[in-house]
C-alpha cells in the first residue's frame, strides 16, 4: 500500500515541483503565477504603486526604490512619480538590467485580489471606501488597462498582486 501510493506522489511531486520552478531570485512560477517567497524580492526589482486619492482620475505611479522605498528628495518630497504611462516606461528604460529584467510590478493593488474578503483586515477604512465606489474601481481598473497595453506595445512584462502579505505574495501577469 505505501509503495501504490509513493509511485503515485512521485510523479505529482515531480510536476509540482516543475511547474513551481523556484528560482534563485527568491520567485517561483506556479502556472501563470508568479509567487515571491518574500515582497522585498519584488522590490528590488521594478516595483510601483498607485496613489489612493479618492477622485476617480488618471493614476499617479509611484516607484519604488531597490530597498523598497519611495524615492525621496531632503525635503521629502517624492522624486520618482508618473502621471502617465508613458513617463513611467521611459524611466523604466533608464533602469539597470539587474532591476528591469523581470518586468514591472504592480504592488499593493486591492482591485485585483482573486479574494478581497480574505484581506479586508489588511485594508485601511480609506481603502474600503474606495473599493465600495463602483465608479472608482472602474476608473482604477481602467488605468491598469491602460498601462497593461503600453507594457504589451513596449514588451515589457506586467505584473499584478493577486494577494496580499509579506511572504509568498502571488502576483498575475497582465501582458502577454
């Protein structure tokens, strides 16, 4: 009996284990998935975020640092924000390949979760008052479209978190 059932878990841990394909970057593949074991493996690459402001209108990117930081000036101010994406790509481009060669990726994004309801401790009244705003979701979902397409036309890989979190945050690929 333990034998039956180690030659059938042989071969459903092997293709698990190929379709995962854990790479030395800290992100491993899990179908179309992509899952980071920690968010900082993430940040060190191109990472970006949208503003939350409450007026449904063109998103503002904002990068993120290697460290994982907003790029600020001494006076704190933010350096590094896009009003369109165009701006972001043509900074993306003055990037080292080091930090570009996985793509961009879309960070702290709450209309894409495959499972809101299971991250609402995670979000700020803020957050769920925007998302209770069909017309804001909308815009919001629009503007990721948007961007989507200019990655696409660019060939640039898109990234999007599906879920939420420190460790094994997956993320979705929104560009072909």
């Amino acid at each position: 009996m333990q034998r039956a059932a180690a030659l059938v878990c042989v071969p459903v841990l092997a293709l698990g284990l190929a379709v995962q394909g854990v790479a030395a970057d800290g992100l491993r593949r899990s179908g179309q998935d992509l899952i980071a074991e920690d968010v900082y493996a993430v940040l060190a690459g191109f990472a970006i975020f949208a503003d939350y402001s409450e007026e449904p209108r063109p998103i503002s990117w904002m990068v993120s640092g290697a460290d994982g930081r907003v790029d600020r000036r001494a006076d704190g101010s933010v350096v590094k924000s896009f009003d369109t994406p165009e701006e972001l790509l043509a900074y993306f481009r003055t990037q080292a390949e080091e930090r570009t060669k996985r793509g961009i990726f879309i960070t702290g994004e709450f209309t894409r979760l495959k499972n809101p309801a299971a991250f609402e401790p995670l979000m700020s009244d803020h957050v769920k008052k925007l998302l209770a705003n069909p017309r804001w979701v909308a815009n919001r979902k629009k503007n990721i479209d948007q961007l989507a397409q200019a990655c696409e036309r660019a060939k640039i890989d898109l990234w999007v978190n599906v879920t939420l979190g420190g460790k094994d945050v997956r993320f979705s690929k929104l560009t072909r």
